[in-house]
C-alpha cells in the first residue's frame, strides 16, 4: 500500500507544483536566453515589445521545449516526490522551495 500511495499526486501536485518546478528549472536552464531577454527589455524602455521580439521568442521557444518534454517533466516529478517524502519524514520544507526566484518574463 506504502509504494503506490506514495507515488499517488494529487491535482494540486500535478497541475501546479510539479509545473512552478518545472517553471523555475527551465529558467534555470534557458538563464542565457533570460538574460538577453531582460537586457533588451532594460535597455529598449517603453520600445522593448517592438526591439526585443527577437529575445521573447528565443526565450519562449527554449522554455517550451522543457515544458514539452516528457523526460523533463519525469525528472522534475521525481525531484518533486523526493522533496514530499524528505517533508514527510522531517516535516521540514526544502530550501529550494522557499526561495523566490525573479517571475518577469
């Protein structure tokens, strides 16, 4: 019974968490195409959805094809399910999960 309740997920597991970990190492991963992203916006002011349309989609086309991919959604399930069962046993939340990584995009 231990072995399939624990790797049971919710609707709330399944539809936000596992993605807001999916959200934050995708931003990781595309940090390049971030960063561009926010230099043209910084740079271009009130012009920057006209000059950085280049950087926004660059961006947009790196985080989607971590979303879209089903090994990536597999590697970040199970980092998910390893962070529920170490707050399990020590009802203490991962450090990971209580940092704010920056959201613009």
């Amino acid at each position: 019974m231990r072995g399939s309740r624990e790797h049971h997920l919710r609707h709330v597991e399944k539809d936000v968490l596992i993605p807001k970990i999916m959200r934050e190492k995708a931003r990781e991963r595309c940090s390049e195409q971030v960063e561009d992203f926010t230099k043209c916006c910084k740079d271009s002011g009130i012009l920057m959805v006209v000059k950085c349309r280049k950087e926004n989609s660059a961006l947009k086309d790196c985080l989607t094809a971590y979303y879209n991919d089903p090994a990536f959604y597999e590697e970040c399930k199970l980092e998910y399910l390893k962070e529920r069962e170490e707050f399990r046993k020590t009802g203490v939340p991962t450090k990971r999960r209580l940092q704010k990584l920056p959201t613009s995009m």
